[in-house]
C-alpha cells in the first residue's frame, strides 16, 4: 500500500485542502498559488503512473486510488470556478462582451456527470471480469491533458487578467467537455454487447 507510487498519489489528495485555501487567500498571489498547486497536482498524476510501470510497483490499491484522487481534485476545481466564475473579473471596459456565468456551469456538469456515468461503468464492467474493455484510451489522455491546460488558465484567472486569456480559458473547457462526451460514448459502445447480453 505504501509504495512510491501510491504515496505520490496520496500527496496529490493532500494536496486538495491547501489548493482551496490558497485559491481564496485575499491576496494578489492566490490564484497563481492554487494553479501552481494544481500544476503539480497534475505533474503526479503523471509521476505515479509512471513510477508504477517502470519500477513494476502496480497494485490494485494504485490503480483504485489513482483515479480517485484525478477525479477529486478535478471535481473541486470545477466547483470553485463554478461558484466564482472567472467573467466576473472582466473589467466594466470589456463588460459588453461578458459571457453569462452559468457558461462555466455547462462543461462543469458534463465533465462531473461523465465521470460518474464513466465510474459506474467500469465498476460494472470489472463485476462481469471486463474491465479491459474500458481501460483510459488515447482519447481519454488527450481529454485529460486538454482539461489540464483549461482548468488551470481558469484557476489563474483573477481581476488583471486579460480577456483573452480568460476567454481561452473556456474554449479549451469546452472543447474538453466535447472530448468527455465523446470518449464516454466509446466506453458505452465498448460495453454495449454486456447491456444487450443483460
């Protein structure tokens, strides 16, 4: 249970509470800390998987608890950015072109709901000894890498930002969120024959 690679993973739940608590500190260097935090949050997710493999420490523990905490640090981004979105610091100069804030609510609850549909399904699926058939693709890596990048310019985002960046920001959000869709489709199609079996 205590290997590297878990313990990088546990460092990256422990991580949580300190990327909150930064993320609201009343200073001009809040948001820049919490995406640091996040940023390396991120950086472990890599580090752990790639500890596992090449030190041939995986476990069913690690491959539990991996994705747990991805999927708890992601769901706490997305609710800081929901409760204080980031059109909110655009000046009264750009105000005009200020998307509503319940914008950032849309890929929010795709990529929340996504994950839950998703976890359901392996858990099914690993019930019925086919787990296999919904392992992470390589559209699943390029979802997370994309979601990585427009988690991070939100998380950054405050009242001196630009626009643009912020603006960003949401695209990648939201082409993540169409990346989310997308891959949970080719896991339902991958574990249709058990529904239909059923």
């Amino acid at each position: 249970m205590w290997n590297l690679p878990n313990i990088v993973t546990f460092i990256r739940i422990l991580l949580i509470p300190i990327f909150v608590l930064v993320y609201y500190l009343p200073y001009s260097w809040g948001h820049l800390g919490a995406a640091l935090i996040y940023t390396v949050a991120c950086i472990t997710d890599w580090l752990d998987g790639y500890l596992a493999r090449s030190l041939k420490l995986t476990t069913k523990f690690g491959a539990f608890l991996d994705p747990v905490a991805d999927k708890l640090i992601v769901a706490t981004a997305l609710v800081m950015l929901v409760a204080q979105p980031q059109f909110q610091f655009v000046s009264a100069k750009t105000a005009m072109f200020a998307i509503p804030g319940f914008m950032i609510t849309i890929p929010a609850a795709i990529i929340v709901c996504r994950e839950i549909v998703v976890s359901a399904l392996r858990e099914w699926m690993a019930e019925l000894g086919k787990r296999q058939s919904v392992v992470v693709s390589s559209l699943g890596k390029v979802k997370t890498v994309v979601q990585m990048l427009a988690l991070i310019i939100l998380i950054y985002c405050d009242a001196s930002t630009s626009y643009s960046f912020i603006v960003l920001g949401y695209i990648l959000l939201y082409i993540a969120s169409f990346l989310t869709i997308w891959s949970m489709v080719l896991y339902l199609k991958a574990a249709w024959p058990e529904f239909r079996a059923e």
